[in-house]
C-alpha cells in the first residue's frame, strides 16, 4: 500500500455564493499557470452572509505564493496533510479514528477516489498537530500493509 503524505498550507479567499464565483477566483491562477493540487470550497460560517471560502494548493516555492497572492489569496494559519495513494476500503475510518484517539482535532477533512487512487486532505490547528497526526497516520499505512501481507 503506497500512501504519500506530504505537510502542505493552504492559500484562502472569499467569494461571494453565486455563481461563477469559484471560477472569476481560479481565472487568474489558471491564466499564470498555476497547477492545482487541491480546490476546496465551503460556506463561510459566522453570520458572514452568502459567502465561500475557497482554498487551494498550488505546489511549494516563491511562484506558487506569488501567484496565489496575486489572485488575492492569503496564506492559512492551520495546517494540512495531503494523503495520496491506492484506495482502500475503511482507511478513512482507520486514520479519523486513530488521529481521534491520540487526542489531535481535525478541523476540515476532504477526500475523492478516481479509479483506485484516493486524494485526502486533513486540516489542523496548528503545524505541532500535523506532525502528530503524521506519525499516526503512518502507523495506520504499516497496519494496512501488514494485512496485505
């Protein structure tokens, strides 16, 4: 079972919920270039209105964080891991419940199967959580293994 696990941040805006609003916020980072590895869009909560928040991954290095600046884009506080790998059924489960008990809280999780390849995203407070989470995570990759024998 191959899983790649990689500490990544996150770049956010706001938008307003209507349509075309996801696309007007990637047009400029579509016009640069910019390969996406992760778009994520919510409801922005705390009575803010009819607003989303929109987060992407655009890849490491001064081009990417200039880009996403550009586009209006600021860097989140919270960190998140991306897992990428060959899909296996109850490997959600298994990390959210062994993350869950070593204590460590997930604000905001996504995950998406093409074929049999997974692509997840898990958020956390702080970068000390997601280092946590990381060893974690990598004892539930060894079960799985183990159990493919």
């Amino acid at each position: 079972m191959n899983i790649r696990i990689k500490q990544i941040r996150l770049w956010r805006t706001e938008v307003l919920r209507r349509p075309g609003a996801l696309a007007q916020a990637l047009e400029p980072l579509a016009q640069h270039g910019a390969d996406l590895k992760v778009v994520r869009v919510r409801e922005a909560g705390g009575g803010r209105g009819r607003r989303n928040i929109v987060e992407v991954y655009a890849g490491e290095g001064r081009r990417a964080a200039v880009m996403a600046q550009a586009a209006g884009f600021s860097l989140t506080k919270a960190t998140t891991l991306l897992l990428q790998g060959e899909n296996r059924s109850g490997f959600a489960y298994a990390v959210a419940n062994a993350v869950a008990w070593a204590g460590i809280e997930v604000i905001d999780h996504e995950a998406g199967v093409v074929s049999n390849q997974f692509s997840s995203t898990l958020t956390f407070e702080s970068e000390s959580d997601a280092t946590k989470a990381v060893a974690v995570i990598r004892k539930v990759i060894r079960t799985f293994q183990a159990a493919d024998g």
